[in-house]
C-alpha cells in the first residue's frame, strides 16, 4: 500500500461501490486504487463535466509518472500537448481553463491518481 503520509484527514470516494481513500485536499491515499470510476467519482464531487481532452491529460499524467516516478512538470505538459493539440488549446492557459481547480498539476494529478508533492502549495 502507498499510503500519503502527509494527509491530516482521511476522505473517501465512492468509485462504483469501493470507497477509495483520500485525504482532505482528494489526492489519493492508495495509488494503486486509482480507477476509471475514482476519475468519474472524483471529477463529480469537483464539479468537473470529463471530456476526451481530460482524459488525454489524465493519461499523459499517469504514464509520465509510470515511466518517469515523478509528476510531470507543467512547462514538459505544455510542450507535449502544443504538439499534440497546437498551439491555441496547447498552453498554460488552455489547460488551467479545464482543469480550473488547481489546473493540470494539482486538480490533473489528483484526478490521475498522483499524489501531491512535498513543493506543492
């Protein structure tokens, strides 16, 4: 189990059924019970309406985690899906407006199943 030790309260969100653990900001307790139905339950209780876009984010995320054990940094996203998506909807800008609870790097990462970082404010 990959527990947070930095939560000072534990929340939970109901992922079709299984209560998954958060803590008070909702960055997972347990990345390994990150779902599809975690992002649908999550995005919900954020008032978030998911789109193709978030979810190319949220993949971006997870796997630049997988592959590099780190989160992502926004200036790498901002590279990524200006190539991607050109220039217009591939900026900081863009990608705060649909993440706009913290934008790509706090409300993405949580939605992603990546926990906060110690920098993190």
């Amino acid at each position: 189990m990959q527990t947070n030790p930095s939560a000072i309260r534990t929340e939970y969100v109901d992922a079709d059924g299984e209560l998954v653990a958060t803590d008070q900001e909702g960055y997972i307790q347990d990345m390994n019970k990150w779902s599809e139905a975690f992002v649908h339950a999550l995005a919900k209780k954020e008032g978030l309406d998911l789109t193709d876009e978030h979810w190319e984010v949220i993949h971006y995320i997870r796997d630049y985690y997988e592959e590099h054990r780190v989160q992502a940094q926004v200036r790498t996203m901002i590279k990524y899906f200006a190539k991607v998506w050109g220039p217009e909807r591939g900026n900081n800008r863009y990608l705060h407006d649909i993440f706009p609870k913290g934008g790509p790097q706090k409300q993405g990462n949580r939605l992603a199943g990546i926990r906060r970082t110690r920098g993190e404010h």
